[in-house]
C-alpha cells in the first residue's frame, strides 16, 4: 500500500470550489387550508369557552345558593329599590325572605360611617356603644336617612367599631324622627 502525500497548497481536483450559497426547495403549503383550519380551531375554542362559562355561572347560582346556606339564592327574592318619590311607614325593602337575615336593630338612620368603616350609623338610645355603623349592596340607604328603621342583616367583626352590620332587609318605622341621645 502506498501513501500519498498531499500538499494543502495545491487544489484538489476533486473538490471544487463553490461559491453560490446551497439553494433550497421550499415545500409547497396550501395557506387556504392552513387558515381555514386556524379560523375552524379558534371557533371551536371561543364556543367552547362561552359554554362553559354560562353552565358555571348557572351551576353557581342554582345550585351554589342552595349548600352555601341559601343566601346567594335568595338574592332572586330582593324587593324593588327604594322609591325616591316617597317612603312610607310599614314599607319593606330589600330581601323577601326574613331568615335569611338573623340580626335586627331598631333606631334612626343617619349618613356616615367611623373611620372608613359602613356607610350609614343607625343611632340608637344608650349612646354611641349602642350606635349600629352599617353598609348594604342591595338597599340604597340614602333615601332612608332621618327615618326610624328596623334594619335585618349579617354582623362582621369591625376594626374600629363596635357594631359592623351588612344590612339586606329594611322596615320603614317612622319617618322624619330625630336622633335619640
């Protein structure tokens, strides 16, 4: 067997110099289907979507009121907004179902909270430790201010006040009373 030398100086006339780039073929795609499949894909997934949204939020209402103790389910039971043409003694406002509010006060309703906390204070006789410090996400209690109220709802705990009350129920009393000392 006999060895070669190779001189690195000298072209070998095997391998040739190339000095265009490799050119590639580029595989032919159907971009009608590639968008009609994307378009096909994407409506299935919004569908979808919506549908399991709305049976959420239908298992939720229907269903959830009913093992949570039924206060979200009595939501559906909420009386008409107070009137802002007028008020009248024995009006009730808010939730129709009496149970579903186990807390009661009785006193006159006046505008503002303490320190941040309720919206409204319901004056009491006895002082400021009998004072009920209240907010409602169902009645608007502007329009009961200066009345004498009974008022059912759900007690939380205060940071700086005594008595928190989330109200749902509202009994109109007396209208136009002063605030007892």
């Amino acid at each position: 067997m006999e060895i070669k030398t190779i001189d690195l100086d000298k072209m070998d006339p095997v391998t040739q110099e190339v000095d265009e780039a490799p050119v590639y073929q580029s595989k032919i795609i159907n971009k009608n289907m590639i968008s009609k499949s994307n378009i096909l894909i994407t409506a299935t997934f919004v569908i979808v979507a919506m549908v399991g949204f709305y049976t959420g939020a239908t298992l939720k209402t229907f269903i959830g009121g009913k093992l949570n103790g039924g206060t979200s389910g009595s939501l559906k039971n909420i009386q008409a907004e107070v009137p802002l043409s007028g008020v009248k003694v024995g009006d009730i406002y808010g939730s129709a179902d009496e149970k579903a509010f186990n807390t009661t006060a009785t006193g006159v309703l006046d505008k503002g909270g303490l320190n941040g906390e309720g919206t409204h204070k319901l004056v009491r006789p006895g002082g400021l430790s009998q004072t009920v410090y209240m907010t409602s996400s169902v009645i608007d209690l502007d329009t009961l201010v200066g009345h004498q109220i009974t008022v059912w709802g759900e007690t939380f705990k205060g940071q700086k006040t005594g008595w928190l009350m989330d109200v749902g129920r509202v009994k109109v009393e007396n209208l136009n009373m002063p605030l007892p000392k």
